[in-house]
C-alpha cells in the first residue's frame, strides 16, 4: 500500500473516473436507498394523513443546503468537502475537523440505518437470526467499497436502476388511486392547530433522512470528471428527482394502505403492492433489499473519502490517507467505516438510528450554509464560481436546518419532561 510519499516516490492518487451520468445515479442511487423504502411507514406513524407535506417540508429544507453544497463543491471539488468548506471560511481546523467527523457519524449511521431497515424486508422471504445477518450485509457491503471506485459506483448506479424500477412499480400499481386526491387533499394539508403543525414538523424532521445522500456525493468529488461543472449539475438534479418520487409515493401509500396498517410499518412499500396483485410483496421487497443496500454502500464509500480527506489533511493520523496501489482506494479508512457501520446497526433500532443521522445531518448544513455566507460575503465584487446562489439561498439554508434542530431538541426535552 502506499500514501502520502516524501522519497520523490509518486504516490498512489484517487481515480478520476465518474462521469456526470454515473455521478447522477450514484446521487440518486444513495438518497433513495437511504430513505424512502424504509422510512414511509416511520413518518406516517409521525404525521398520519399529512405524511407527503412532511415530505415536502424536508425537501424545502433539504433543497436550500443542496444549492449551497452546489456552489461550494463547484468551488472546491476536493473529498472531505465539508470540513474543507468549515476551514476555508472560519479558518479553524478543530471546527473543520469536528465537521468532517460529525458527516462520517451521519454516514456510518446512516448506512447502520439502511442495513438495520433491510431486515423488514428479508422477513418477507425467510427468518434469519438478526445479528449475523446485519453482520454478513455488512460486509458484503464493505468489500464491495473497497474493490474500486469505478467498480463500486458502477454497481450502485445498476442497483438504482433497479431501486428506481421499484418505485415506478409502486406508482404503477398505486397510480388509479391517484383519482381520489382531490377528495383525500384536505385531509392530507396540515392545519394551523398546534398539534397538526408539530406532527408535520416532527414527521419532517424523520422524513429528512430520505433526502440524506446529495452531501455524500461532494466528498467523490475528486473521482468525478470536470468536477466543477458536473457536481452541481448532478447535485440539482438529484434533489429534483427524488423529491418528485418521494411526494408521489407517499401520496400513493397514504390512498392505498389503512393508516393503521402503514404506520410504523417496516416494509411499508411492499403494503402498498400486495393491493395490487398477488406475488407483489415479494416484488417490491427484493428491489427494497437491492435499494437498501445501495444506500448503505453509497455511504460507506462516502464515510470513507471523508476520512481519507482528513488525513491527507493531516487533521487525522496519515494511515487514513493511504491508498492501495491496484485498487486505487483508501482501504484503511474504508475497513475503520465497515467495523463502526457494524457497531451501530447490530445496536440500535432504526428509527433512533434515522433520527440520530437526520440531527447530525441537519448541524453539518447549518454550519456549511453559514459557511457559504461567510466566505460569499467576504468575496463580494470578485469573480462568482461556475454555479453561484444568492446569499440569500445559504441565509434561509442555515435558518431552516437550525430551527429545525432546535425543534427537534426542544420536543425531546419536552418528552423527558
């Protein structure tokens, strides 16, 4: 193996190998993997009727941070971006260094998240013992990570094709329901009582995890061809498709499935098929498996460069930057990611798991949209960079992802009390 080198040695870099095309799958390909499919039936357990406003409410919040990573990763498109976006506006490496772990927390347990909701799904097939099972995924995953970029995203890209065939069979199956939204409309339209406005919210908060994954793909950066202009390009287009499909299918599973059934439902999707023809759970629970694993490699991969980022910044110990020579990744960093991903999934359940990502998630973009302010503010009048937002866009980005972490915070307090 061989890192950071001072001997005159070339040393081993990361390949530059994605394309846009690929870049937008692998986007697609970790967000919907990291959500929908398992997390459906945990919002409307959360927010009922009003389950696809809470989904719109963590895409507004959600989008606004996506335009600012997209300016910033067009800025700097180097892994690691985080922390990298923290100390070139703050200039301090503790911060920066906090940052960047805080994304590989999020990212460990976030894949601990997606493995743990996989098993919902394999209960439909067969009844396996729950920690070896979470174990061998796990692994399986993690080997796949460190066989090759290229390799590894060109796998996630052909599972999201099949995760996205999923999804177009639910809204298929679903789409004559679609008929009775002007009479069920209302009833899906929060009130302004208190009660209706603090189930939306809390029903976004856990439905922000589905849109987890457009900040995974800044730290591929360096692995992206003429990444300045391809990373905000794929970042943008990532949220628009996901937001789409996540809306529609949650109106879907609200019209469909009893909200007795749906809540706290653990294979909410394959309720929403077996309405539609026989064999369909096993369908739908298959391509949730392929979907849920997709997720979870995607972010394995991400944890993975960010640590790889931080060493080569020599803000963490240089072993993380090493690069294996014929696999071109760095294969430390990738097994220090695998083993935390099986600490956390073997530990916890998946809904303290998703809450737990989402409240780390939502600190990072807060403090990387405060980020994008300062250093917007402190450059004003020179050149903007290839894809620029209006201060503004980053403003509203930290307000939202810090009232919503402040919600969230002050309603669990709330619950202890």
């Amino acid at each position: 193996m061989d890192g950071p080198l001072t001997d005159g040695t070339p040393k081993t870099e990361l390949r530059r190998a994605l394309s846009l095309p690929l870049i937008i799958l692998y986007g697609v390909g970790t967000t919907v993997g990291a959500g929908i499919y398992v997390l459906v039936g945990e919002v409307a357990a959360v927010a009922g009727t009003t389950t696809p406003f809470s989904f719109l409410v963590a895409a507004v919040v959600a989008g606004l941070s996506a335009f600012s990573f997209a300016e910033l990763c067009g800025r700097y498109p180097k892994s690691a971006g985080e922390a990298l976006y923290v100390r070139t506006a703050f200039g301090r490496e503790r911060l920066s260094t906090a940052i960047g772990l805080l994304v590989v927390g999020a990212g460990v347990i976030s894949a601990a998240t997606v493995i743990r909701g996989a098993t919902g799904y394999i209960g439909v097939f067969v009844d396996l013992p729950l920690v070896p099972t979470l174990l061998v995924l796990t692994a399986i995953l993690g080997l796949t990570a460190a066989w090759g970029i290229l390799e590894a995203v060109s796998a996630a890209a052909l599972l999201t094709i099949i995760e996205l065939g999923g999804l177009a069979l639910v809204i298929w199956v679903g789409a004559p329901t679609l008929a009775a939204v002007p009479e069920a409309f209302p009833t899906m339209i929060p009130t302004w009582q208190a009660a209706s406005v603090v189930a939306v919210v809390a029903g976004g908060f856990v439905a922000f995890f589905a849109f987890i994954g457009f900040e995974d793909m800044v730290n591929v950066a360096e692995e992206v061809k003429n990444a300045p202009r391809n990373m905000p390009i794929a970042i943008v287009t990532t949220l628009v498709i996901t937001t789409a499909l996540y809306v529609l299918v949650s109106v879907i599973a609200v019209l469909v499935v009893p909200m007795n059934e749906l809540a706290g439902s653990d294979a909410p999707l394959a309720r929403v098929l077996e309405r539609g023809f026989a064999g369909a759970p096993q369908i739908i629970s298959a391509i949730s498996l392929v979907a849920v694993a997709n997720g979870a490699l995607i972010q394995i991969i991400m944890a993975s460069r960010i640590l790889y980022g931080l060493g080569r910044a020599e803000q963490l110990p240089a072993f993380f930057a090493t690069i294996n020579r014929r696999t071109r990744t760095p294969l430390l960093a990738t097994a220090t990611v695998v083993l935390a991903v099986a600490l956390f999934t073997t530990a916890l359940p998946l809904l303290t798991l998703a809450k737990a990502a989402s409240l780390a998630i939502l600190i990072v973009f807060a403090t990387v949209n405060l980020a994008l302010v300062v250093i917007k503010r402190r450059e004003w009048g020179q050149p903007v960079a290839s894809f620029s937002v209006p201060t503004a866009v980053p403003a509203l980005g930290f307000i939202a992802s810090a009232a919503i972490v402040l919600f969230e915070v002050v309603r669990w307090i709330t619950t202890l009390g």
